[in-house]
C-alpha cells in the first residue's frame, strides 16, 4: 500500500513551504536546567576568574555564525541584542551589574563615524570627504568575556562552576589611521537572567542537524575553550599588568587552570 503525505502537512499557516519535513519545537519549548542548590556552609574553596572566549578559534564558531538569521538561527551576539531591545534581558556597563545600560545608549554609544572620500559626479568631479555613521554591527564583535566562579561543593563532593556574567567584546580602530587601538568590551549581561533567552536560540551541531543544542546547553556543557585573563586577587589587576610577555601571560593562565583542576585532586588519598 502506498502511503502520501497530505500537501497541506507540507505548507505551513499563510502558504509559506515548510523548510523541512517536520515542526522544530524543542529549542523553542525548553526551560532552562535547573543548576544544583548550593548552600553556603557546603562551600568549602573558591576561586573567580574572568576568561576570554576567542570567536577566531575554530571550536567557538558556533558562537559567531551565521552573520545573518538563517531560519531560525542567529549568532550569540545577534540574540542578546534583540533580547536586549525587547527587554527580555538587561545590559550592564559593568562586571558587578550596578550600572545598566538602555538599548538606545548602548546603540548611540558604540555607532562609529567613519570619513571617506567621495568624488563629486559632475564636472570637474571633486573629491570630498564625508562622514558616515556605522551602527554597532554583531559582526564586529570577535570575543566574549565571561567572569565565573570555581568551588568545591563538599556536600556533592565535586568541584563545579557557575558563569556569573557575559560580554561581548570588538576591535577598536583609529578612525583615521586605521591602527588597533585593542579590545573594547560593549556591556554585560547577568547570566543566570539571559540563561532564559539562551536556552531558546538554537545553536549548529557539526555532527547532527537533528541534534540542535542551545546556547544554554553549549554553555553548561563548556564547549568553547578560553583563556584566563583575570583571576581574583588583593590588587585587582589583570595578568597582563603584572607579566609583559604575550606568551608568558598564557602560561599563567593555564598555571591558574592548573591550580583550579588540582584543587579537586589534592582533596582525595588514594
């Protein structure tokens, strides 16, 4: 016996084709993972720490494609902006979520003006320069910053992580020379708040498009890979005020990394 599909199963409401042979509801209905309850007496060790999520490595991309809304997929920094917007989350101008910022400071004060010369189009075709206003652009953003917290819960007897806060970051350029001026980060966001935006936006899985995770799950699962560049301390200052060199700042972060994953193995006797 021969079996089809109705064509109306393959349209979707106001005649638009269905990209796909079934309804994607999962992302869209999940709730965020409700984390372990952790009491303070049960906190036995801590340590904070500010890393850096590189979107140029090849295992963070996820984070920064695609450039453009592709069905229903957007970039990291494409949600948080739109949620920003509709004030699903709030943003904060700094890492202790005391200062906020409104969507139109955040827009006014991160569009950039850029001078060209245009040439006139009629005789004698004079050259002119003009100035253009850029609005912030998601595509600029190249990193993320993200301030957590490592402890050892000693009623569950693991040592686990909590990501307090997120932060986009951009590349600074003199407007008239082009030259770097180095990293210049935009605002942060109160993690545990956008955990409820971020569990509905759907993020690629390179192995199976049937298995579709959200930012939320890429988070909790840690998979990026970062770098320390900050770990709390008595001067509060980063690694690269007290170590000059590039390569020497890396390897105190992994030394951080280090000292963090053997605090878990020091606590047992084998």
């Amino acid at each position: 016996m021969l079996f089809t599909v109705p064509l109306s199963a393959q349209v979707l409401e106001g005649g638009t084709p269905r990209d796909g042979f079934y309804d994607k509801v999962w992302i869209e209905e999940k709730k965020p993972i409700p984390l372990a309850y952790v009491r303070e007496a049960d906190v036995l060790w801590e340590k904070r720490v500010w890393q850096v999520i590189d979107l140029r490595e090849k295992i963070n991309l996820p984070l920064y494609f695609p450039n453009t809304t592709i069905d229903d997929r957007q970039s990291l920094m494409q949600v948080l902006m739109a949620s920003i917007n509709e004030g699903a989350i709030q943003a904060f101008q700094d890492d202790e979520f005391t200062l906020t910022y409104t969507p139109e400071e955040i827009r006014n004060q991160y569009a950039r003006e850029e001078t060209r010369t245009l040439t006139r189009p009629n005789p004698p075709y004079e050259e002119y320069d003009t100035t253009f206003v850029i609005p912030l652009n998601p595509e600029d953003v190249t990193k993320y910053r993200i301030k957590e917290n490592w402890f050892f819960d000693s009623k569950r007897s693991v040592l686990d992580v909590r990501i307090i806060g997120l932060c986009p970051v951009r590349e600074r350029f003199d407007p008239e020379t082009g030259e770097s001026l180095g990293d210049q980060p935009l605002f942060w966001v109160y993690f545990p708040e956008a955990r409820n935006v971020l569990v509905n936006a759907e993020v690629f899985n390179r192995q199976n498009d049937a298995q579709r995770m959200s930012f939320d799950d890429l988070f909790l699962r840690r998979m990026f890979n970062s770098y320390i560049y900050k770990e709390s301390n008595v001067y509060d200052r980063l690694i690269q005020e007290y170590i000059e060199n590039g390569l020497d700042q890396l390897l105190e972060a992994e030394k951080i990394k280090t000292d963090i994953r053997n605090y878990e193995l020091d606590l047992w006797e084998y």
